[in-house]
C-alpha cells in the first residue's frame, strides 16, 4: 500500500532534483510513490533521479510529458496510487524528515480530506527567509483577493477524485484549491510542511513569467464565481495598461527592488532568454 503520491514536475532540474530527491527519501514510517513528470529534460535530471540511493520504502516513476508544469503536475496527479497526494517543485523540499508521518497521523485519525500547513521561503542558496503560516480558509477572499495557500504544503486524499471530476487544471493550485476548498473538510496545521525556495527564473518568481499566472488567475476566478474587477482582475488590468503604454519596466523595477530586498542581491529576469519566451508561448 502506498501512503503518498509526491508529482515534481521538471524540465533540466539537474541543479534542483537532488536535493528535492533527498528531502523525500529521508521520511520515515510511511510508503512512498514519487512521480517525475519530465518535459524531456536535455541535462541530468532522469540520471540523478534514477542513481539516487533509496529506501525500500520508495518507488520512483519517471514519466514524460511535453506540456507546461501545471499540465504535467495534473498528469502525475491522476496518474497516482497514493492515499494522499501533494505536489512540488523541483527546487521546493519537504520541511523535515516527520513531516509525512506527521500528515499521515493527522490524516488517520481525523475526518478530513485536505491538510494544509506552514511553509518556509528559502533563498536561492537554502537559506531561511522566513516561516509562513497561513490564515484559515476563506473561501470568498482566496477567490476574489489572494491565493495564500501553498500548494507544496498542500495534501489531499486521492478519493477526492470520487466526487469531483479530474480535469487538466487540477495541477495548477489556485484552481484546484477553488474546485475543491468548498466541497470536502479541510484542515489546517500551523506545522511547517515544506520549504519553497524563491528564485528568479521560477514560473512564480520570475517578473515575465509571473505575467502568464497574472492571466491564468483571473481566467480561474471567473470560472469559479469571482466578482469583476475583484483584485486578479485589476491586476491584469494594470500590467494590460501598462504594457499598451510601454511602461512595463516599471513593474519590472519595483519588482527587482523587493527581491533585492528579500534575498539580498540583484536580480536579473532574463525578459529575451530561450526559457522566459517558452514559457510565455505555453498554452498554461
């Protein structure tokens, strides 16, 4: 029987997979599937993942997908066996090595669907930014304000999929979290679940990427309900109009600033690389 399905989505992560990889095989009393969904991946990342030493507790499956990241986690997703599943980036980690038992015990003896935690922002190089706990569930302000939960602190059972229907957004967060927050019982831990490292190339970090997430959130909120110009609209409004007058860059620097001021060096988003303008051009 496995206990966790863990989805890590990856595209030439051989800096990252590593230590993802070590995070999860160091967890104990629990039975674990972890499903890599590679893009095709052109540097290490499958070699790594397939010398890395493990317990006999552990099954890696590599699977591949071309497909932007949200569409490979929701194919992890539906691909696994696991009573509890939770997906993470490649260069995110499980917070410790009791953090699984601690959700399974949880999970085990409550009547509940989905867990969600604390989390820890790392920096690029590991270290401790800050630890986060979130607020309880608010159902009305994640769909019309912010999505404050974070999707690698994130559990769920796999029998949820009993009563909802799987669908290709399940992988992206915000969609899944509004697809289900108001149909199953949720559970709130202040536990630190997970580490989340911030960097400036990653799908949220990055300032040109983040515009695709900026786009995709409000498409999501009004699929579910949200009102007009609720705070993800007036988002993509602002970048739409700021765009049309040329003045992008603004954002771009008090951006950088915050980063500077959260990480300690400057940042550089790389608006003309190969890897910004794959990702602009995915259909997320």
């Amino acid at each position: 029987m496995i206990d966790f399905s863990i989805v890590i989505p990856t595209k030439n992560e051989e800096k990252n997979i590593k230590k993802c990889l070590e995070s999860i095989i160091n967890q104990k009393k629990v039975n674990i599937e972890i499903l890599i969904v590679d893009g095709y991946s052109t540097d290490e990342t499958i070699i790594i993942s397939k010398k890395i030493k493990k317990n006999k507790n552990i099954i890696i499956r590599n699977i591949f997908f071309r497909g932007p990241a949200e569409k490979a986690i929701a194919k992890g997703i539906h691909l696994a066996k696991g009573k509890y599943i939770v997906f993470l980036g490649a260069d995110d980690r499980i917070y410790s090595y009791k953090t699984l038992s601690e959700i399974n015990e949880i999970f085990e003896n409550k009547e509940i669907d989905i867990i969600y935690g604390g989390y820890q922002l790392i920096k690029p190089n590991e270290k401790k930014i800050k630890d986060i706990i979130p607020d309880k569930v608010n159902y009305k302000r994640i769909l019309n304000s912010e999505n404050y939960i974070c999707a690698t602190s994130l559990y769920f059972r796999n029998t949820i999929f009993n009563k909802v229907k799987k669908d290709q957004d399940d992988g992206y967060d915000f969609a899944f979290i509004l697809k289900t927050f108001n149909k199953f019982k949720i559970y709130k831990t202040n536990k630190i679940l997970s580490k989340f490292k911030i960097h400036p190339m990653s799908n949220s970090g990055n300032f040109y990427k983040n515009l695709k997430n900026i786009e995709k959130d409000w498409e999501i909120s009004k699929k579910y309900g949200g009102y007009i110009f609720n705070n993800y609209h007036r988002r993509l409004l602002i970048i739409n109009i700021l765009s049309f007058l040329g003045l992008l860059q603004l954002a771009e620097f008090k951006r950088k600033l915050s980063w500077k001021k959260m990480i300690g060096t400057n940042v550089n988003f790389k608006k003309n690389s190969e890897e910004v303008n794959f990702r602009l051009k995915q259909k997320v």
